[in-house]
C-alpha cells in the first residue's frame, strides 16, 4: 500500500474513532471500515494486511496520546483503556464484514466469468478448488472445442503440478507441458510446424494434435498455474479468439486464486476448530475426572458450569445450569465474591448437610468481573489426608531418631575396635542387644497395634536424641483399636501428644525431663494418657489450647492439638487437659470401644482429675519396664 493511501487511511480512521468515543457509539467507526474494506478487497488486499495496518494505527496512537497526555496519567490510562477496547471491537467487525465481502467478491467474479465467456447456465457455485477446477476444464473444453486438456498449480517449491487432466492418451504429456511451461509467454497457440520448444513440439506429435493452446493462470502478476488444451483440427484464432482465450485466462486465474484462498482459510477455520474443539473435551474430561467440586456463576448470579463431583455433593440428578445459585446454594457466598472482587480460601462451608472446604474466587477478563467460581471438597477427606500426612511426619521423624542412635552406638564400637578392646566391643554389642530386645519384647508383647507399636518405639529413640526419658507405663495393654478409631488416627492422637509433651520438658532440668505414655483398654474404654514435667499451660490459654491455629510455641502453626481433638470428637471419645504451671501436664484421651455406649461416657468423669501431675516410680528390686527403658536411655 502506498503512503499517501496509507495516510489517508489513518486521517479517515481517526476521524471515525473520535466520533465513536465523542458519540459513544460504533456506527462512525463501522461505516467507516465497511466502505476501507470493500475498497480494500476489491485491490486485492488480504485480512491479515489491514490487521497489520490496525496494529501499526494502535501504536502510532497511542504513542501519541502518551505524548500529549504525559503529564495526565489518569486520563492517559483511560483513554488507552477505551482505545483498547473500541480497537478490538473494530477488529472483530473488520474480519466479520471482510469475510461476507469476500463471498460476494468471489460470487460475482463468476457471475462476471459467466458472462464474459458465454457459460450461464454452467456458473460454477462451489468454492471448492477441486470443482473449481474441474469446472474450468470443463468449459474450457466445451467452449474452444478441445479434445483434451490439463491443469496444473504452482506448488510451494514453485514447480507446476498437474491436478486435473481430460483426453491425453499418453499420461506422461501433462508432465512434459509442465517441464517446459516456465519458458513459454502467458498465451501460445503452437502447432508442429512452428518453432516452438522442442516438449511441447514432441506432446503435439505424441498425441496426434494440430495445436496446442497454453494460458498461464496469473493473480496479481504472479503465475499461480498453466491450462492447456489440445486441439485436433487445424483451425485459425482471429485476434477476437486470442481475447477471448486471454479473457478465460484471467477470470479462471480469479476463480483459482479465489478457490485457494477459502481453502486455505476454510483450512485454518477447520484446524483451530478441531483445536478448540480438542481443548474443550480435554478441559471438559479434566473438569468431570477432578474431585474437587466445582460451581460457576455468571455477573447475575445464574449457574454457568457444575461438574459431576459437585451434582453428586448437591445430591441432584437435575443439572442446575441457568439457574440461581441462591436456589441451588442458599448459603452461597459467590454473590459476595462478585460484589467484592476478593477471593476466599479455605473457607469451611454446608453444603447439602455436610461440611465442605471451599475455595471462591472472581473471574476478571480485561479487568472486569465476568463471574465467579468455587471449588469445594469433602471436610472429611481434606481431614483424612491431613491426618495420614502428619501421621507418616510422625513416623519418618521417629525412624529418623532411630537412625541417628544406632549410628552413635555404631561410632562406640567403631572407636573400641580401633583401640583394641575387643572384648568391650562384644560386651557392649550384648548389652546393646539386649536392653533393645527387652525394649522391643515389652512394646509388642503389650501394644498389639503395628502402627502404634512402631511409633512407640520412634518415639522413645527420638526423646533420647533430645535428652528426654520417654517411659511407657508396665501396665499400658492395646489388644484391638475399635473399628471407629482407626490406625492412622491412632497414630495423629498419640504421636501428637507425645511430641507436644517432649517438646515441653527439651528446656527443662534433667530430673525433669521425663514423658510418661499409659495405654490401656477395658471393656467399654480405650484411655490414652501422656504426661510431662514442663512448664505447664496458664489457666487463660487452657481453653484455646485445641483452636486450630492457636499456639503457645513460636512457629508453630497450632494445627497439632486441633487434629487430636477432631479425631477424638470423631470417635465420639473425648479428651481432659490437667495442667498446673511449672509443674507439668497430663492429656488424657478415653475413647469408647462401642459406638453405643459414645454418649453414656460423656457423663463419666475422670476420678483422677484432681491429683497432681507426678510419676510414680518403683520403689522395689523388681526389673519394671521403665527400668528397661531408662537403661535403653543411658546406652
């Protein structure tokens, strides 16, 4: 495009904007496109050239703008926001109205063809290149009275190519007209008895012919193909017959090009179709196969998007798209997402009678809200993974502190055998061996658990590693967990308790730092009981101790205790803090092993709620576990 048409383009384009945005109205700016457009095409200019110009118009004005509006950066972004969008919307039209152009173009360019050639009744009146072409043979050869003919298109490596033949007796003449096409003028009427190139000389002789007619098929000054046509009587062209044959030329090159042109886009269409299309079955696949539930809203609050998940939480079969989510969802808070623009996480929710933990957040495209969704999930199984998370924290950090003892008993004996003291080295591998044998012996013969026996014994190695005496009670008996308390919320009760109750006595003397563990099981009860000797909790925090999020140690997100008291509420158990400052702690945990009996025990009340928080200890020769274990400490 030259220069001065490019300029006036522009001038006509911001004359038209202006009124738009001085109007707030798209009709100046439409009116103006429908007549650059038709011109434009007509000149044989594509889409993607005046989608190149918009871009290279948007710069240029917005640089202006920021050059005269520098000082006004309000005004500045606001304007650069209402050129935004006004610009899009003008690009949507632009390819919109080019497209209705471009069919009317191309069907009257037939129409045109039609008549200039004589061939109305045979009008082609598809856009298909293969009927296209099929279509041009045909005439061509009715019209000039050929006995045969071809017609090859240019490829990408600028070679000819036959694509439609009709009459040759030999296949291999279209293939020597397409050899020696590139050498001859646009229009040649040659005959065997002319000099003419020695392949079209020898296709005349081949096939038997007088003439042979070849048209190159131009657009735009560019050869995009080659007609040829065979003739089998020796008959003359007037100048008239060589328009004409000049006239075909030029219309069936508009045919061709017009022809590739919608199939190439029509191509493209299909391509970013099936794309589209293989986005939306794989987001729709990905939608349906997640767990989380998911509810889309539009700006007026009516359902856009359900998953399954959250048809099944919603306990309906009846899809609730186009609906109101205050229908659906009375409790809903999306409507407050979308007034506030603010997201919310985490947020615990009822929805369908059960707790849910849900995610809300606004949907802004071009900085406006266009909806908002939420996702939610099972309470129970956001708990449940928790649960079995901190559990296996547990347990790795017990395994860890089992690790780093032997490998302190490993560097003894590593360091008696390099002095020699063999006999030291076997004698303290036997002592070694049998204070842990004991230790294990006692701790699988009384807790019959696997997970809970495992931790006891992580638990005891990892005190030991802090300079803590983990004693487990001699009468501490686990035969069965009820079916309602499970291992792995065994595991969260107690592996939490006894890693508070270590952690409380790390800073205290040595006399003090002992954690006491009781398990035992009766016939309607299972009693949990870790004590310490720390520096026990203040009456004002002792009600907040089970918050989640509540702490009294620096870092620590409080989420321990919470756990215990969920999976003790759970279980329909319930749990009694004793505690007196600088004196030390007792929990204690009694779950019930029947569920009948949950709400008989609520009445009971502990019988030792008011004695202090000491240990006993052994005052006899008798070898008790706890002096097993205090040897298991001291080796």
């Amino acid at each position: 495009m030259e220069p001065a048409e490019l300029k006036k383009d522009f001038e006509g384009l911001t004359k038209a904007v202006i009124d738009a945005v001085r109007d707030n109205s798209f009709s100046h700016l439409k009116s103006f496109l429908s007549w650059l457009c038709k011109l434009r095409l007509e000149q044989g200019v594509r889409l993607s050239d005046i989608m190149t110009v918009f871009d290279l118009y948007e710069n240029s004005l917005k640089d202006a703008m920021s050059l005269y509006l520098q000082e006004d950066l309000v005004t500045l972004n606001r304007m650069r926001r209402e050129i935004d969008a006004l610009l899009d919307k003008a690009r949507v039209y632009v390819s919109e109205y080019f497209f209705v152009l471009y069919e009317e173009t191309v069907f009257k360019q037939f129409e045109q063809l039609r008549v200039i050639n004589e061939i109305s009744v045979r009008l082609v009146s598809s856009l298909k290149l293969n009927q296209v072409l099929n279509f041009i043979m045909t005439n061509a050869l009715r019209l000039f009275k050929a006995s045969c003919g071809s017609i090859s298109l240019l490829n990408s490596n600028g070679d000819f190519v036959t694509q439609i033949t009709h009459g040759w007796h030999y296949a291999s003449s279209p293939k020597l007209i397409d050899q020696c096409a590139y050498s001859v003028p646009d229009i040649i009427i040659a005959s065997a008895r002319e000099n003419i190139v020695e392949c079209l000389k020898d296709v005349i002789e081949m096939e038997g012919l007088y003439k042979l007619i070849l048209l190159k098929l131009r657009s735009k000054k560019r050869v995009i193909g080659l007609l040829a046509m065979g003739l089998s009587d020796d008959r003359k062209f007037t100048d008239t017959d060589q328009q004409v044959l000049f006239t075909f030329a030029n219309h069936a090159a508009i045919a061709v090009h017009n022809a590739q042109l919608y199939a190439d886009t029509d191509q493209k269409l299909q391509e970013r179709i099936y794309e589209a299309t293989v986005l939306l079955e794989q987001n729709r696949a990905l939608l349906h196969s997640i767990r989380e539930g998911v509810i889309a809203i539009d700006t007026r609050g009516y359902i856009t998007l359900v998953n399954r998940e959250a048809l099944r939480r919603l306990n309906t079969a009846e899809n609730p798209v186009g609906q109101h989510i205050s229908k659906v969802v009375p409790n809903t808070r999306l409507l407050h997402v979308l007034e506030t623009r603010q997201a919310e996480y985490d947020q615990e929710h009822l929805l369908g009678g059960k707790a849910v933990i849900t995610n809300r957040m606004p949907i802004i495209a071009n900085g406006k809200v266009i909806g908002a969704i939420a996702t939610f999930r099972d309470k129970e199984d956001v708990k449940q993974l928790a649960e079995e998370l901190i559990g296996v924290k547990s347990l790795l950090e017990s395994m860890r502190a089992q690790s780093h003892e032997f490998i302190n008993k490993l560097h003894a004996i590593s360091g008696l055998i390099q002095m020699g003291q063999y006999d030291k080295v076997v004698e303290l591998i036997t002592q070694f061996y049998r204070s842990k044998q004991e230790l294990i012996s006692f701790i699988v013969e009384r807790i019959r658990d696997k997970a809970t026996a495992g931790l006891l014994l992580g638990k005891v190695s990892q005190a030991q590693e802090k300079g803590v005496v983990l004693r487990i009670a001699p009468r501490s008996r686990l035969v069965r967990l009820p079916d309602h308390f499970t291992s792995a919320s065994m595991v969260t009760v107690l592996g939490n308790l006894i890693t508070n109750a270590i952690e409380a006595v790390v800073g205290q003397t040595a006399e003090r730092r002992c954690v006491e563990v009781r398990i035992s099981q009766g016939s309607k009860y299972l009693t949990i009981s870790v004590a310490d000797q720390g520096c026990g909790i203040p009456q004002e925090k002792r009600r907040r101790i089970f918050e989640r999020g509540f702490s009294t140690k620096q870092g620590s997100r409080g989420i321990g205790l919470a756990l215990v008291r969920e999976e003790v509420e759970a279980s329909g158990g319930k749990i009694v803090v004793h505690s007196r400052v600088n004196e030390g702690s007792r929990f204690v945990v009694t779950i019930p092993l029947f569920r009948e009996i949950e709400t008989r025990g609520e009445s009971e009340k502990d019988g030792n709620s008011n004695k202090r928080c000491n240990f006993r200890r052994r005052s006899n020769g008798t070898r008790t576990a706890s002096a097993i274990f205090e040897q298991s400490q001291r080796l």
